[in-house]
C-alpha cells in the first residue's frame, strides 16, 4: 500500500507540474492581451503564443516584444519568464516561505519527487538555496550587462534591459527588448557575449550541479578532501553532465566555426577571434537559449542540421532548459558503446547506471522522437512547399526544445501552425514523460506481474 500511495503522488505531482504550467499560460496570456499591457492591439492568439513561448522559457515569437509591449506588458513578460524558469514547484514554496506558510508533508513529497531528491531532508532548504542561487547570478549578470547598456540607453534604461536579458538568459529564454535582431548588434562585444553565454550555462547545467559543485569546493577548503580529488568527489550525475555539456559546447563551436567560416551572410566578415567567439555563443545558445549574434536564416544547411541536433539534446535535467537532456543523450550513447565491446552493463566514471535509469531514457528518447516527428509532419502539411522542409524541422526543433531559435520561420506560419508550435513548447517545457504517464492515469500495482516464455527474433 505505501508503494502504491507514492506511485500515486507522484502521478499527483505530474498533474500539478502539467496543470500548473497550462494555468499560468492562460492567466498569462489574459494579461498580455489587455490594453494596458500593449502599444498597439495584438489578437489573443498572438497574446497566448507570447505567453507560452515566455512560461516555457522558449523564446520563439510572433510579435516584437520591443514595440508592442509598454512597461506593463514587459514587466508582465519578465515575471512569466521567471516562472517558467524557476518551474511552477518552486515558485508556490517561494511563496509560501514569504507568506511564512508552513510547508506540510505531503507539499514536501511533492518537491522530493519534482527535483528527483532521495530523502525529505533539507528540501525545504535546497529550495530556499535555488532562490538565493538564482538571486545572486542573475544580479550579477544585470550588473555586467549594465555596463554596456547603460551607456547605450541611458541610466534607467539601461538598468531595466540588464535586469531583463540577464533574467531571460539565466532562464533560457532567449526573449530580448533590443528589436529583432537579437544580439545581432553586440556579435563582437566580448563583455555582452561572455555575460550570456556564462548565464545561459548556469541555468542549463541544472541546480543540483550547481551545489553539488558548491559543497565538493566546501569540502576542498576546509581541507577534507585532497584538492586533486575535485571530480572524483562529485555525483555521477554532476560528473556526466559537465563532461557532456563540455564536449557538446566543444563540438559545436569548431563545427560551426569550419562550416560557416566563409559566410558573408552569418562569420564570414568577421575577424578570426569574432568568428571564434560568434561559433561558441552559437552552440552555446542551441542548448535552449534562443538569443542569436548572426541570422539564422543566414546558415548553411549543414549548420543548420547541426544547430537542430545539439537543439534537440538539449542542456541538462533539473535546470531552467528544456531538450531531451544531456544526461540521457549521455546514457544512451554509453550503452551503445556497452552493446559494441559485448558489455553488459553501463558503466561511467567507475559506477555502474543503474538498468530503470536506461528504461526512462530509452523512453523518453521515443517519445520526443515522437512527438518532434508528428509536429514537423503536422506543419509541413499545413505551410506550402516553398518554405523548405528544414526551415521547418529547425522550427519545430527549437519549439520542442524550448530554445526559441528561427530561422526567420515564426511570424509567416499559419494559425494551425502557431497552435502546434505551443503545443510542442508545452510539451517540451514540462516533459514528453510527464504527459504520456499524465494521460495513462494512476499506476494499479495490485495488478499481478507475469512471466512470458521468451523467444528470439532476428535484429538488423
């Protein structure tokens, strides 16, 4: 009975994360749509699409935010950005620990299970150190971005676009008020490509990295652990997504520094370090941040695809960032290599991943396979042919991975085309996983387990 009752909150908490997030959509998207919030009339579509694009921290847009929102409407914008960041589980126990409301047992389960914690203890805690955690890093980046733009706007404007990009960036927004070319006017300010791309990271690695990175340099200085153990003291999952995350960043900025090399329409009139630095804050922002310093409409195909793959895996669990996660791209690609030397079991960092661990990511991979394919299918059909079939696996790629990238694609599709974009944005903001088990209801653990005779079949 106890297994049963956990099963069955945490079918609960999957309707609260699925339930909350849509509310705050439709709530959003009413405010958005009130005059007050917009300089010229904008259709509630148009109003729902923003909202859903800034709750799942997207950033793909049918309007110019610059222009049709007043301060309201940005304000508006901002607060929607940062709890679709922060996640709708982390924002209610902000709100009760301000209202000084006690947690009761049963909310704090509902935490344990939303942030994959093995005990009770100290979630309460852990919570009030991701609000201070995210606090501190977007302050500062709001500082460094004032820097520049307080010279470029003016002192209160200045300030209030620092405030805004940093909370955007940290969240993996990639939703600007600078007009519609992004970062296209700072492709070779150092100081505003190095602020975002070290914002966009921090909120992707996931919060647990963070102070599981915080505690093990703790525990270095106060001379518990030799210095030269730093990695090895870290959690497996620390330790795969770092090196992930790395190799992932690594990758993608030679490629597309190779590839776009000699475009004149994206790198090619930079210099050699602007290319360099251009490339890294391209693969950078595929990992669900949206912001971009040269078109991308611009691209080569072949970077094209490549932006759309390191797009679809995405940054890492537990974080502001969608995708299907670095960790389970991870634990896939190990167990290919495990299958290809006649392993059994997947190994990394001397640990063995343990076997339901492979399950979920095996499924979740399917079904985001899934889902990417019916929305790209489902918008093909509805926009003519002339649009290009890799514009739209580059839309939709960037829709499902909550990245927010275009290649100028957005504001020319259809209405059904938009709706199936929100679809997958939301889809993709709470987790193919948290839907497909959402839909399949409570699981009944009374029903008897069976043992089939097995059989071999032919693979390959």
């Amino acid at each position: 009975m106890r297994q049963e009752g956990k099963k069955n909150l945490r079918w609960n908490t999957m309707k609260i994360l699925a339930v909350g997030f849509l509310g705050v959509i439709l709530i959003g998207a009413v405010l958005l749509w009130l005059p007050i919030c917009n300089e010229k009339p904008i259709s509630f579509l148009d109003a729902l699409f923003t909202s859903t694009t800034s709750v799942c921290v997207t950033g793909l847009i049918t309007i110019v935010p610059k222009y049709q929102f007043t301060i309201v409407g940005k304000v508006v914008l901002l607060l929607l950005i940062q709890i679709g960041g922060l996640g709708i589980v982390a924002c209610v126990a902000a709100f009760f620990m301000i209202m000084r409301r006690k947690i009761t047992l049963k909310e704090r389960i509902v935490i344990q299970e939303t942030y994959n914690m093995d005990s009770l203890g100290g979630l309460v805690g852990m919570v009030r150190r991701i609000l201070l955690g995210t606090l501190v890093v977007e302050g500062a980046g709001a500082v460094l971005y004032a820097i520049q733009f307080v010279p470029d706007f003016g002192l209160l404007k200045g300030v209030w676009y620092g405030v805004f990009h940093s909370v955007s960036a940290f969240c993996n927004a990639g939703i600007d008020i600078l007009g519609e070319d992004s970062l296209a006017k700072y492709v070779t300010n150092p100081l505003i490509n190095i602020t975002t791309m070290l914002l966009i990271t921090l909120g992707g690695i996931g919060f647990t990295v963070w102070y599981d990175v915080v505690d093990n340099g703790k525990r270095i200085r106060r001379h518990e652990v030799p210095r030269k153990w730093w990695f090895t003291r870290l959690r497996l999952h620390t330790k795969i997504v770092l090196v992930t995350s790395l190799v992932l960043f690594l990758l993608g900025t030679i490629l597309t520094f190779i590839l776009e090399y000699n475009n004149p329409d994206t790198i090619g009139n930079l210099s050699i370090g602007q290319k360099f630095m251009a490339s890294a804050f391209q693969s950078v922002t595929t990992r669900t941040a949206g912001f971009f310093t040269f078109p991308q409409a611009g691209m080569h195909e072949e970077t094209g695809f490549l932006s759309t793959i390191l797009m679809f895996i995405g940054a890492s669990p537990g974080g502001t960032a969608g995708g299907l996660k670095t960790t389970t791209f991870a634990m896939l690609f190990l167990a290919f290599l495990t299958m290809l030397r006649g392993g059994h079991d997947i190994e990394c960092f001397g640990r063995k991943i343990d076997e339901n661990n492979f399950r979920v990511g095996f499924v979740a991979i399917m079904l985001a396979l899934g889902v990417y394919i019916i929305g790209t299918t489902a918008i093909a059909v509805i926009e003519p042919d002339n649009i290009g079939f890799q514009r739209i696996m580059y839309e939709t790629a960037s829709a499902f991975a909550t990245v927010g990238l275009t290649a100028d694609l957005t504001t020319k599709l259809h209405t059904g085309s938009k709706i199936v974009l929100m679809i997958l944005m939301y889809i993709g903001r709470v987790g193919p996983m948290t839907i497909a088990l959402l839909f399949a209801g409570k699981v009944n653990l009374k029903e008897k387990l069976r043992t089939l005779p097995s059989e071999r079949i032919m693979i390959g």
